[in-house]
C-alpha cells in the first residue's frame, strides 16, 4: 500500500514581511551570530529562541579542533534552555547563517541532530514551537512545528 506524506509551510521573500515578533527574532538571530566560533568551517551560525515569558535564548555554534567535539547553534540555545530554565517553553527559534557553505540558492534548515533535538524539546515542553530560517537570498522559510522537518521522529 502506498501511503504519501505531505505538508505545508510559508515562504516570505523578505523579513520585512514577517510579523513584528517573528522580524525581531530574526534580528536576534542575527545578532546571535556574531558570537560564533567557525575557525574552521567558516560558516556563522545564529539561533535566537523566543520564550514564553518573552524572553530570549541565543546559541551560536562553537567549532572545536576535534570536529564532532563542536556544536550547532540550535542546540546551544536548546539545550542551555533545558540547563537554565528548564520550566519555561519554547514558542519560536529563529536561525541564520553566513558563509560560503551556503550558496545562492541554497535554503538554511536545521542538521538532523538538530531537528531530533527540537522533536524531543516538543515532546517534553507539550507543545510545539515555530521554526523560521532565513536563506542565503534574504527570503525565510516558516515551518509550524518540527514534525513537518522530522516526520516519523525517533520515540514518537
Ligand atoms: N551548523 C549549525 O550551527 N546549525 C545548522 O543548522 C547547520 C550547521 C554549524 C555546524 C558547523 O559549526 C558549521 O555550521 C558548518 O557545518
């Protein structure tokens, strides 16, 4: 039996055409990415979180000379989240990055580490949360929840 899966998420051409609250997560994003540490891929990454009580959670992510000891920026925020204030939700993650990893038409999503994170940060908060990615050509992808970018999660 064939069975089809399929979904639907928004796509702005700009973050002009974003909410005001979702605009300044982007901003936050942005500035977030400033603290990356890349010597090595060279490619920025910033990832601002929006709270429940309107506060926000940044990560960058860290590069170290041993590769797999670094870590995403999503999951820097994530997880010092669940370290520090662990009984607040997260209600949306914001993300950017720079660098010539990213060409011209390439979208910026979340590595699959990443997304198995946030599918479990959904599981234990009990409630989902917004992901938005803005792209190498200034446009910005919104997705709803993290099921749509992992379906058939691990645990689920
Ligand atoms: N990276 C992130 O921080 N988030 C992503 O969603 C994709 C990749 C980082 C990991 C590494 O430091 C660099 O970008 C290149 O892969």
């Amino acid at each position: 039996m064939k069975k089809q899966f399929s979904f639907e998420y928004d796509l702005f051409i700009s973050i002009n055409d974003l909410t005001s609250e979702q605009r300044s997560l982007m901003l936050e994003a942005e500035k977030a990415m400033k603290n990356a540490y890349a010597p090595y891929s060279k490619f920025k990454v910033g990832a601002a979180l929006l709270l429940d009580n309107g506060k926000y959670v940044y990560g960058s992510n860290q590069e170290n000379k041993a590769y797999p000891s670094g870590l995403c920026a999503e999951r820097v925020a994530l997880f010092s989240v669940g370290a520090q204030l662990p009984d607040r939700k997260v209600t949306k993650i914001a993300i950017v990055g720079e660098g010539a990893l990213l060409g011209n038409n390439d979208i910026l999503t979340p590595c699959g580490s990443c997304r198995q994170v946030m599918s479990e940060f959904v599981e234990k908060q009990d409630e989902k949360f917004e992901i938005l990615m803005r792209n190498h050509d200034g446009s910005v992808l919104v997705f709803d929840s993290i099921d749509k970018l992992l379906p058939f999660t691990f645990g689920s």
